[in-house]
C-alpha cells in the first residue's frame, strides 16, 4: 500500500533461459540461488509465481554468474552476458 508497482524483471521464461544461456540445470540454480529446485520448478512451469525477495535471490545468482537483465523496450526483457571494461 502506498508504495510504487515495481515490475518484476525475471519471468518463468526468462529464468529458464538464463539458466540455459549458463547451462544450469534447476538444481544448479537452487544452489547457486538458496532457492528450493521444487519452488524453482514451479516457478518455470507457471505454477505459482515468487515473492519479490526470491526473485531477487534468483536474479542476482544469474548476475553473480555473469549475467545482465537490459530491458530493450517497456515490455521486452533480455539476458546477455556481463562485459567487464578493458584497462
């Protein structure tokens, strides 16, 4: 209440993409993320959606792994990987 919409960046597809661009299985991610693999299982299917927190700990595991969510217009979100700069 009172506090502003903040969409949600990752979505069931986008996770299951992220996590093949790394080749991570959900278990994989579960590690990686603290997250149950059943939660993440459900997730990815459309089952239920996850609280703002879980899907923080999800996205910034795909960070940690050298991810980066860009948000190429208002509706389309894509997943490429980090560039560091060059020295």
């Amino acid at each position: 209440m009172g506090q502003p919409e903040n969409p949600k960046i990752l979505t069931p597809a986008l996770c299951r993409a992220a996590r093949g661009f790394l080749d991570w299985t959900q278990s994989d991610l579960a590690e990686q993320s603290g997250v149950s693999r059943s939660t993440i299982r459900d997730y990815e299917g459309s089952r239920h959606e996850v609280h703002r927190a879980t899907e923080a700990q999800l996205r910034q595991s795909f960070e940690r792994a050298g991810l980066t969510f860009m948000r190429s217009d208002a509706d389309t979100i894509g997943i490429c990987p980090s560039t560091k700069p060059s020295n």
